[in-house]
C-alpha cells in the first residue's frame, strides 16, 4: 500500500495540478520568501482536498517535515485556505508551553519579525482580523480565531468543566480545524513502545474525540519525527502523509548545514563521555583564538 504522499505524486506524474490562489501569498509577511518543497507542501495539499483522494473524507493530514523547515508558514497559509473555505475557528497545540508562546508571536505579534501574515490580510476584498481567543463562545464570524492551547490544558478543561475552558460542545457545534505541532507526541495509545508516558495515551484519546465531534472539523498534524517504521505508526498515517520533507531531503535540498558523522562501537555511556570531551577540546580550542562560544550536547532517543 502506497503513502498518501506517494498517491499525490503519482497524480502529478499523470497530469493533474491544483491551483494555489495568489491570496495565499500575498496575506503572508513581505518578509517570507516561499521555498519551493513549502509551494509544493500547500500545492499538494489543495490538489488533495479537490481530488478524490479527499473527497467524502473527513480531512485528517500530517506534514512530515524536517526542523527548520518552516512548518509554521505552511499553517499560516492553511489557516488563510481553510478560512476561504468558510472556517473561522482554529485551534492550535502542541505539548510544550514554550512552542505555544513563540507560535503565539508567529501569528498575533506584527511588530515581530517573526510575524507570519501581512499587516493586513485581504480575501476577497475583505478586510479580515486575527482575533485570539480563549474558547469558541468568544469567536467573531468574520476574523480568524485562534485558540492556543498544550494538549495536557485541553484534556484538563475537557475532563473539569470551568468557566471560560473549551468543551466538547466548542467541537460539537461549529467546524474546527485543529493544528497539532509536534504531532508524534499524540500516538502513545497507537505506538507499540510501552515506555511512553501512559498520560500521554489519554492525550490521544482526547485529540480524537474533539476531532470527531464534528463531520467538518479538521485535523492538520505537524512533526519531524513520525515513527514509521513502528507498524502500528505506520498503519495509522500511510493515508494521512501529505508531504514528506524530512531531514536527508531537508539536508540533500542544500538547506541545512553540513556536519560530520562520527560513530563509535562503545556504551552509551561511553558515547556520552567521548561527546563531552570532544565538546571541551571544542571550546577550548575556540577560546584559544578569543572566541567566546557555548557548546551543547544532545542526548537524543531513536525517535525523538
């Protein structure tokens, strides 16, 4: 069975193509110059939802793409499509506050340079706000809500009703489209790894559940690290991988930096020391020429 991806590929391959309205970007920052594998993300993510590979579908993608590579503005122009197609209310997670902060900054903070949209977004000659909100009741009809949230605030306001929180009837009610980032943190109950954080587990219940309290509402899910060679990952997303970009096509694209790859048959532990002391002999080396620089050192999982 082929990955969804693959399927678009194979569409283009036989002639078809999506047209990617001029809209999408203009209402982005003047300073954002579009890469060609980010025109290519959203252009097959149209030609996805106007084929019938999406039709009669409840829409449920994943972007598989590097760190680095821009995976914000790929939500900021999907924001602005879904918004077109008459959505009004976003929702965006992820498992860490701090992603949550800077995304905030990324769409409500013009005077940041890291501010995604154009001082002001224009769609069909309209003038249309961004408009933050804590929960949809606040929702104006005629701007781009967005609703910022951990998955760990949104499972607690679901589980212990207070007033102001999201509830189940916020997804019930009107067509969302949910933004996950990080999205590998949601698949603890479809993962086969029985070392995951058991919460964790309820967390993907609950993205679930909100997901399909309404026929409409829309799942969009962003991450560097989809575990693919766990079957059970695999099952669950082969129809759902939109695009695939991850860090040797990131890397084989001339984005990132070139670095060497030192191996060694040793413990763990030993791997640890010989990072450290090579990280010292680094520093070192650099203060020598009076140059002030602080190394870091990642311990990283097979997956994470």
């Amino acid at each position: 069975m082929s990955f969804l991806y693959e399927k678009i590929a194979t569409l283009k391959e036989a002639g078809m193509t999506a047209e990617v309205p001029q809209f999408l970007i203009d209402n982005l920052s003047n300073n954002i110059k579009l890469r060609d594998y980010q025109k290519e993300a959203i252009h097959d993510t149209i030609l996805y939802l106007t084929s019938n590979l999406g039709k009669n579908k409840q829409t449920h993608i994943l972007y598989h793409m590097a760190t680095g590579s821009g995976k914000t503005v790929i939500m900021a122009m999907d924001i602005l499509y879904y918004y077109n197609l008459g959505y009004r209310n976003f929702l965006f997670f992820t498992n860490q506050t701090n992603i949550v902060s800077k995304t905030q900054i990324n769409f409500l903070e013009k005077a940041s340079s890291k501010y995604l949209f154009n001082n002001s977004i224009n769609i069909n000659g309209k003038n249309v706000k961004i408009n933050e909100v804590s929960n949809f009741d606040e929702a104006d009809k005629d701007a781009i809500n967005i609703c910022f949230n951990t998955v760990q605030g949104i499972h607690s306001s679901l589980s212990l009703i207070r007033e102001g929180s999201l509830t189940i009837e916020d997804f019930e009610n009107d067509k969302i489209v949910l933004i996950a980032d990080e999205a590998h943190h949601l698949n603890s109950t479809t993962s086969k790894d029985k070392e995951e954080n058991e919460e964790n587990a309820t967390w993907e219940d609950t993205v679930n559940k909100i997901f399909l309290a309404n026929k409409d509402n829309v799942l969009l899910e962003f991450t560097a690290t989809c575990d693919i060679q766990d079957a059970n990952v695999k099952s669950k997303y082969i129809d759902k991988i939109i695009y695939n970009f991850d860090l040797k096509e990131f890397r084989k694209a001339g984005y990132t930096k070139e670095f060497m790859n030192l191996q060694s048959s040793t413990t763990k532990w030993g791997r640890t020391l010989q990072a450290l002391v090579l990280s010292e002999y680094r520093k070192l080396l650099f203060e020598r020429h009076n140059i002030s620089i602080k190394p870091v050192v990642l311990l990283k999982s097979k997956t994470i």
